[in-house]
C-alpha cells in the first residue's frame, strides 16, 4: 500500500508540472508490477523502467536519473508521502534561488492514522554540520546536470548514498 499511497501524493500536488521516474529494481512482488502498471497507465508524467536483477539503491536511482528529463531531480522513496504543496513550494524556492544546486525541506513522520509525528525541523545549509552529520535527508531537490556530471549515486554504499551524494554535490559547488 505504501506504493500507491507515494504516488498518489505526487499525482495530488498543487503543482502540476513534475515527471515521476520509478524504477522497479527486480521487485520479486507481482502486485509492485502491478501497482506500478495501474498507476503509470493515462498519466504521460509517470515513467517506469524495471530492472532484470536487483542492483541496489543507488543503482536503480541511477536508472531513474537516466531518465529523467527535468533541471532537477528530487529523490522520493517508495514509502515517503508529499505534502499536497511540496512541490510548489520547491519551485518558489527554485524561482527566488535559480543558480541552487540543492534545496532541501523539513520532513516528518505519519503514525498508522495518518498524524504527523517526530518533525525534523532543518536549519539553514551549514556546511560544516553537513560534513559531521547526515541531516539532509527527505525532501532533497539537486540540479540533474550536477547529479549526472558526478556520475549520480554512488553503488555500494545503499544506506549513505543521500549523504554521499549531498556531500559530493557540496564539495562540487565550494559549499
């Protein structure tokens, strides 16, 4: 359920302009095949590529990069959910920071009833405080062009490949 639930906060965003790049990496579970069919089906915006053999998150990322035809690229996973105004909110952001190379939001916990719970109220880019701390995290926007020009994700590390990667971009940008 958690799937659909992901994408239907993507189909319900404020913002209508958004491309959703799924990567199926060799799921062993006919209904993920499924979920993915039905959803991807009448909406040109919803792309799915899947994978012969498991590779990984950073991988299957990489696959969903490959695709990707946007300026930036924000990483979502298969059980995080949107705010109905995230994505409008990033691109207001976007607009009042054009030469961003990473943007990145506060994020949340939803218990079993749908409330939230746990914030995680970020502060301003801190350099230093990245470099000690894997504190980026959801919700991540990073420009394509950086993402493809440091070869994507790194493969091998599933797990810290968002710090990995925030890290990389930072050092690639003199932040």
């Amino acid at each position: 359920p958690f799937l659909a639930q992901t994408i239907a906060s993507v189909r319900a965003q404020g913002y209508p302009d958004w491309e959703l790049c799924v990567v199926d990496d060799a799921s062993t579970d006919p209904e993920v095949r499924a979920c993915l069919a039905r959803e991807a089906s009448g909406d040109a915006r919803i792309r799915v590529a899947r994978r012969d053999a498991n590779g990984g998150i950073a991988r299957a990322t990489n696959d969903a990069l490959a695709s990707a035809k946007g300026e930036y690229c924000a990483f979502l996973d298969h059980d995080d959910l949107l705010a109905p105004d995230a994505l409008l909110r990033l691109a207001e952001e976007i607009a009042s920071h054009p030469d961003a190379a990473l943007l990145f939001s506060d994020e949340d916990k939803l218990d079993d009833s749908g409330q939230r719970r746990l914030p995680f109220f970020k502060p301003a880019w801190d350099g230093e405080w990245v470099r000690t701390t894997n504190c980026v995290l959801h919700f991540t926007a990073i420009r394509t062009q950086i993402l493809r020009g440091l070869g994507g994700l790194t493969e091998g590390i599933d797990g810290a490949q968002d710090w990995d990667i925030v890290l990389r971009v930072a050092e690639s940008v003199g932040r």
